[in-house]
C-alpha cells in the first residue's frame, strides 16, 4: 500500500493541468511564512530543495495543476491519482520537509482552511465524511518532502483502508505506558502554556478515538 501510494504521489506533477486563479488581493510579508537560516549553506541547501521539489514547481508555476484554492500563506489542488473522487491536497506557499518542521503559524493557516476546503469538496463528491490525513516521514508513508496534507472524501464501505478493519484494545495502563507518557510529557515542558497533568491521573477515565 506505502509503496503504490509513493508511486502515486511521485509523478503528482507530471498529470496535472493548470487552471488560471485570479491573483489574491493581499499580500503578506514572505517572513511570516519563509525559515531562517543561520548560514549561506544552510540556505543554499534550502535551494537545492526548493528547485528539486515538485510541489515548488507547482508553486512557482515551473509544473502544472488543477488548483482549488489559493491565498499567501498556502495552495489546495487535486490529487491526479485520488484515493477517491475529490482527493485533495493543502500545502504551504514555502519549502518546510515536513509538518514536524513547519512553523506553527503557517500549520495554523493551513488547518484553518480545512473546515472549508472539506465541506466544498464533499458536496462537489456528494459525501458525507472525509479523512484529515499527514504522512509525517518515510516510515508514515512521506514521498514528497514538503508538508502537505490530505483531505480524502469517504463513502459507506469503500474500504479504503485495511486498518479500519483491525480490532482495537483498550489502553492497559501499566509501567511501559507509563513511561511513555511521562516521555512525551518531559519533551513537552519546553512549550508556552504547558501543564503538566500527571497530578491528574488518578481517576482519569480514559477515552479511545
């Protein structure tokens, strides 16, 4: 599946069609979106990632595509080779190899344009659910290293994929996902705002997604 899913966003580039979109009528300064560098190699580096980058092209207009929305901080077009019918595409106007790397202010622009984009393709697909979708690095299934993410319109049992039909098992609550949890808290303590919950856990009901 992660093997005919990289085959498939790898030549994204080379079937798409561009449509003319008017040009948006504010601009905003390119600090707000672009990345530091600390060097001239660092951002040199940068380059040779942008120039080789499909998803660049796209947005330099150097590679074609169907676009379905546009404005200063990110782009949304079509997917050439859907998983289904109005398979989509948000990525950000600059080169960031992954969401991981994104600053959170263009994560935030991107997101906030998803409660949109997904409700004009689902009633353009006449569905009725979607998938949010990242492939964050090359174990998650990452081909084009530029963030993106997938938004794939569902239909009633179109069994798109197979995990959706393995069995899930409660939590057990035991040392080894305790430690994990106290991991994830110890990298976390470094973000404004932070509150460290492990106080709270006696009594915690735990619910599953």
């Amino acid at each position: 599946m992660e093997a005919a899913q990289g085959r498939r966003l790898s030549v994204i580039a080379s079937h798409l069609r561009q449509i003319p979109i008017p040009p948006t009528t504010t601009n905003v300064s390119s600090s707000i979106v672009s990345p530091s560098h600390c060097n001239s190699s660092d951002s040199e580096k940068l380059r040779n990632l942008e120039a080789d980058c499909v998803f660049c092209k796209i947005i330099r207009g150097d590679a074609p595509a169907l676009k379905l929305y546009e404005d200063d901080t990110c782009l949304c077009f079509l997917d050439t080779n859907p998983v289904s019918p109005g398979h989509s595409l948000i990525i950000p106007r600059s080169h960031f190899p992954s969401l991981v790397a994104t600053p959170p202010s263009v994560v935030a622009a991107m997101c906030s344009k998803v409660p949109y984009i997904s409700k004009a393709v689902m009633k353009a697909t006449g569905s009725d659910s979607f998938n949010l979708l990242v492939n964050n690095g090359v174990d998650a299934g990452q081909v084009i290293f530029h963030t993106h993410i997938h938004i794939i319109p569902r239909r009633a049992r179109d069994c798109l994929w197979a995990s959706e039909s393995l069995k899930r098992h409660p939590l057990k609550v035991d040392k080894e996902v305790m430690h994990l949890v106290n991991g994830i808290r110890q990298e976390l303590s470094f973000v404004d705002g932070f509150e460290d919950s492990s106080s709270k856990d006696h009594g915690t009901t735990l619910i599953g997604s």
